[in-house]
C-alpha cells in the first residue's frame, strides 16, 4: 500500500503585536523640555525677586499666603471596594516585576501595555457615581493614616500652617516653589521641605542624578563653622557649604512660563517695572524729608545791631520757653530791639505724588489678584463691599493656587 505523507503540524504561537508609536518627531525627544520634568535655566533672577518682598508686594504676598494657610487640608482615596482601584493594584505589582526582566526590548513592551491598562482603569475609578454627581468615588482618609499625618506635620519643625504659608509665599514672589521629599529605606516619604527658590541652582543630568538635581546654596546664613561650635562671622562671610538634592525627589509647582518651560512666570517678574515705580516714590519721599530744611521760624536782624553770641543763645532760651509748648499755643511773640520775625508759610510735609500713589498701590496689588480692602485697606465700610472684596480675592488668588498645589502634591 502507498503511504500517504501528511502535512507537518505547526504550533501556533502566539506573537505579540507590534505597537507603533507615532511621532513625527526629529532628532531629541521634546516632551521632557516640554513637561518642565527636569531641571532648566531659570527665566529669572529668582534671587532678587525674593528679595523684593517689601512694600505693597510683601502686602500682597502675605495675604495669599495667609488665607492659603487657614485653607483645612482634607486628604481623600479612591473606594477600596471598586474593581478599578483592585485594578489599579494589581497592575502596579506587575509593572514592579517588569523592571526585573532582564531583556530591555521585552520589558519594554509589557510596561508601555500595562501603563495603558493602568491609565484606562484609571479613567474608571475617577468616574461620577451618579449622573446628578459632581466628584469622582472617593472616601476621606482615615486621620491615622501615615499620609495625613505627614501632610499635617510636614516636618518635625513645621506644621501644616507654617508649610503652606512658605510654600505660597515662593509661588507668588518667585514664580516657582519647590518641594523636597525626604523619603525612607521603603521609599515611603516621611518628611516635606519647602526649598527657597533663590537659593537653589538646577544641575544637569548625570549618571548619579538622571534627571538632573538642585545645588542648595545656603547665601543668607552668616557665619563660621568650625568643628566645635558656631561662630557668627562678619558681614560677607557667607556659609558657601551647601548640598545637592536629587530632582526626582523635588516637587516643582509653579505656573507656566510662556517660554521657558522649566521655570514658572512671576508677578515680581512680570510687573517688575511697577514694583520699581513704588520703590522710587517712597524714596523721593524718604529722602525729601532727609534733605528738606524745615525751620521752626525765621528772625531778620537789624544791621545796625550786632548781638554777640551769648545774647544768641539766650534769645533761643526765652522763645522756647515763651512760645514753645501746647500751654503757649496763641500767644503773642515780642522780639527784642533789633529782630524782626518774618511770616513763615506753614505747609505741611506732604509725600509727594498723593494722586499717583494709591493708583501704583493697586496696580501692584493686581498683579496677585489681590483687592485693597483683603489687605486691611478699608475703603468702605459696607458690609456687602468687604464681602464682595474679600469673594474677588478668594476667587481670583486664593483657590486657584490651593487647587494648583492640591493637584500637584497629588501626583507626586
């Protein structure tokens, strides 16, 4: 009999897809520069902007700071009880067992499909409870928890008050507030610093630091250290020893810059040249009464007579004691032979640019949004107008820098 040959069977084995990712991009990839994700040049000096928290600017700063501080800190999670946030768990267990596979082109593949995944179920866990419903399902932490506690006690010489105050304070004079997260051995954070802008210089990236860190120069701590004791140092003596801090464990928050998208745009920056308009008039009119000459009164002698100097002096002696004084107020004044009192035209001391000054006031104070009667400046006494004055602040200031810190502190 003829054998009949039959066919190999071939397995099927299941390949994965390949995935093409668009881009119509040349040459370095643009996103981090885009995101700000690593350190830049600053736009500005961050530094003197600092610096120029005096006048109505440090008015303005210190009210948003302030009613940011008073803001209650309310931390919410997701319902444990969902699928998505089970979800959600379960593909970050198996994203941390990707980073061990040894094979670079296979891990990543798995990790840019489960990050899919992940930001799908994501985009479910945030959904409205119910159609009349305005907030994503979530429950408030419990008070216990280690992430209410540290946002409570950000460190061990800050309260939460004292943390948002500086944080805000940053943001509004430089632009920029930078959050360094001290974590433990486990990764978990324990402790939140605000950094001074000013004091912090961005490095580029390197083989210890791949995305970049901040070099923290301690500029104004005036002294000398030694190895037994502190000793204060005179003027010019900066502390130049400072530190390097990595940036993935910084948190930027600042409002976008128009160009630099590593830095965030400031209103010292932006209305520097109103800012330098105040500082010019309070002195011109500091000075105008550092150099003015303004006399008590003025005497003519008579060139015929020549007093000497000790009927000088006891001429002084006598007006003072007859005409100087509230009881003296009103009376008459009569000269001895040969001194003629002259009239002395009495204006009064004014500062100069009355008009123009409460005009640069507001013009400063809009540059935070914030109004005359929220910084103590009562311009009416209608209950329904500081009401209004003090609504205009919080919505215009007060809840969008709440809202922009809440969101990034968030995803940190």
């Amino acid at each position: 009999m003829a054998r009949t040959k039959q066919k190999p069977v071939r397995k099927s084995v299941k390949r994965p897809k390949k995935t093409i990712e668009k881009t119509y991009v040349k040459g370095q990839d643009p996103r981090p520069f885009l995101s700000g994700a690593q350190p830049g040049i600053w736009a500005s000096n961050h530094l003197e902007e600092a610096q120029q928290c005096r006048g109505w600017k440090f008015v303005a700063t210190r009210t948003i700071a302030r009613m940011c501080s008073q803001a209650e800190l309310t931390v919410h999670r997701l319902n444990d009880t969902t699928t998505a946030v089970r979800q959600l768990e379960k593909i970050d267990r198996r994203i941390q067992k990707c980073q061990r596979i040894d094979n670079p082109v296979i891990r990543k593949y798995r990790i840019e499909h489960l990050e899919a995944d992940r930001e799908k179920w994501r985009r479910r866990a945030y959904q409205k409870t119910a159609p009349d419903s305005l907030k994503p399902e979530r429950e408030v932490a419990d008070p216990t928890s280690p992430l209410v506690k540290l946002l409570k006690r950000p460190n061990p010489e800050w309260s939460d008050i004292t943390f948002k105050y500086a944080l805000v304070q940053q943001i509004v004079l430089t632009g920029v507030g930078l959050v360094w997260c001290i974590r433990n051995g486990a990764g978990v954070p324990v402790e939140l610093y605000v950094i001074p802008t000013g004091l912090a210089i961005p490095r580029m990236p390197t083989p210890e630091f791949p995305k970049g860190a901040y070099w923290i120069t301690p500029l104004n701590a005036w002294g000398q250290y030694s190895q037994d004791l502190w000793n204060t140092g005179l003027m010019g003596q900066a502390l130049l020893i400072g530190c390097t801090v990595d940036a993935r464990d910084v948190k930027k928050i600042c409002w976008p810059h128009p160009l630099y998208m590593t830095d965030g745009l400031s209103s010292t920056s932006a209305g520097s040249l109103w800012i330098d308009l105040a500082t010019e008039m309070d002195r011109a009119a500091w000075y105008k009464f550092q150099n003015a000459e303004r006399p008590g009164m003025i005497f003519e002698r008579d060139p015929l007579i020549d007093p000497s100097s000790e009927d000088m002096l006891q001429f002084r002696e006598d007006l003072k004691a007859d005409a100087a004084g509230t009881p003296n107020t009103g009376k008459h004044l009569v000269t001895p032979k040969g001194i003629k009192p002259l009239p002395w035209g009495e204006s009064a001391a004014e500062i100069d640019y009355v008009g123009s000054r409460p005009q640069v006031r507001d013009m400063i104070l809009a540059l935070d949004g914030v109004t005359p009667i929220a910084c103590g400046i009562a311009e009416t006494s209608s209950f329904a107008a500081y009401f209004a004055s003090i609504k205009q602040t919080t919505e215009l200031s007060v809840q969008p820098m709440l809202n922009l810190i809440a969101g990034e502190l968030t995803e940190f």
